[in-house]
C-alpha cells in the first residue's frame, strides 16, 4: 500500500525544485517538463538555472540560496501568488565535502551542516505552514544513504545526512495524518558534479537520468523512502543490521581505510 496521498498527474502539477541547476535536481527538472508539469527551478546560479529551463513555457526560474529564510520565503510567497498551489516542493540542494577525524575543521563543518541540514530545516519551516493551509500537497527531500551509518571520509557530510533522514521521518510521522506527502530520497553513487570530485571507485554508479526516473517513478507509486540503486542500497540497509563488531571490520577491510 502507498504510505502516501496520491500526487496530481504530471500534466496537472505544480512543482518547485531546490538544487535545481545540476546533477539530480536537474535531470528531474528537465523530466517533469518533460513529463508536462509546471515546474518551478531554484538555486544559486541563474545562468544554469535557465540552462535547464530552457525554451518551456512551463518552467519558472527562481534563483536563490536556500540557506537564506528570507530569499526562500520571497520565492515561496512568489509561487502562491502566481500558481495559487503547489503540488511537491522536492528539496534536492546540497554539498559534499571528504573529512577525517584528524582533518575536523569546524568552520568548513558548520559550513557543510548548514548547507547539508540547516538550509532543510528552514525551507520546510517555510513550506510546511502553507502545505498545511492548503490541505494538501508534499514535500520530498534529498538524503544519502551515507546517513544509514558511519563511514570513513564522511564525518560530517554522512552525519548531516543521517540528521536530514530523521528529521524526515519525523516530518512524516507528523503530516501523513494531515494529508500531506513526505518523502525520503536516498541515492547511492549518482554521477554528478560532486561526485566527479571523488578518488575512488564509486559502486553501481548510475547517471542524474537515470535516478530521475527513479524519483518520479517513487513518487507515483508513493512510497515513502525513494533508494536507488537497489542493487547498492539494499546491501547497505543489510550493513545497517549487522553489530557494531561486525559492521567496523567489514567496512575496514572493503574501503581499506
């Protein structure tokens, strides 16, 4: 059974995308357009923004950074006036940085979480009111299943992400009863910009396209938790059962770290 209310028909919907200008954000932004919604585009860089839009009518570029509560609520007052709805706020803004414990920096730390977790916290503090007000709608935020549990090089990004997957499971806990949709999107190894930035072998790596697709079909079949790839993502929900004793010696001997 879905554990979600079922969303408009893409022809019908009212989309507004956070990180919409590379990578995942993207590639789902040029899918719903695609796909005939109407579709709403954030991030820092305008230029990449209306490289995506392109030449639809059905796209509207709205640049921000959305770690700034002010800019996001100009931008969310912006989409209620001119759409009167939104549909799905997908929040898929974020950043990644390697660290380890003998490299803590905690102003490049505060950095990160602030991108990473508090910028999460304060769109849905805006959103989440006028959701509420219009009786309907959903949310969708980008995790890792690098937040499942710790891993080497991922002090703080990995505890950033488990903190956005509780605070989004908490989210659900509270608003599914009201009638409005959250989800939890957790990617494995996705090829994007941030990724092309890692010196390692990146297992079951998949393209921004092909995860995509891998959302809007989630989203459709409402689930709660959208994970991708599944061949990787359920190996590392196995990992996320084994004790403490185990789970440390496997990862030490597979990363050799």
């Amino acid at each position: 059974m879905p554990l979600n209310p079922p969303l408009p028909a893409w022809r019908e919907a009212t989309v507004w995308i956070i990180g919409a200008s590379t990578g995942i954000g993207a590639a789902t932004a040029r899918a719903l357009l695609a796909a005939g919604a109407r579709v709403a585009l954030s991030a820092r860089k305008a230029d990449a923004l209306a490289e995506v839009a392109g030449a639809s009518e059905r796209a509207l570029v709205l640049p921000l950074d959305y770690t700034d509560s002010a800019a996001v609520r100009a931008a969310w007052t912006t989409l209620q006036r001119d759409w009167g709805r939104v549909d799905l706020v997908l929040v898929v803004a974020g950043t990644h940085q390697e660290m380890r414990a003998w490299e803590l920096d905690e102003a490049a730390a505060m950095a990160l979480l602030k991108t990473n977790l508090h910028g999460v916290i304060g769109t849905c503090a805006v959103v989440v009111p006028g959701l509420l007000a219009q009786g309907a709608g959903a949310l969708g935020i980008v995790a890792s299943v690098a937040g499942y549990r710790g891993l080497p090089k991922a002090l703080i990004y990995g505890a950033s992400k488990a903190a956005v997957i509780n605070f989004t499971e908490s989210l659900y806990l509270d608003l599914e009863p009201k009638g409005i949709g959250v989800y939890l999107i957790s990617p494995g190894f996705v090829k994007t910009p941030l990724t092309d930035s890692n010196d390692f072998k990146m297992p079951a790596l998949i393209s921004a396209e092909e995860a995509a697709g891998m959302i809007l079909k989630g989203l459709r079949q409402g689930r709660f938790e959208i994970h991708f790839p599944k061949r990787f993502t359920l190996l590392l929900k196995f990992l996320q059962m084994l004790p403490y004793r185990w789970y440390f010696a496997l990862i030490h001997k597979s990363t050799g770290l």
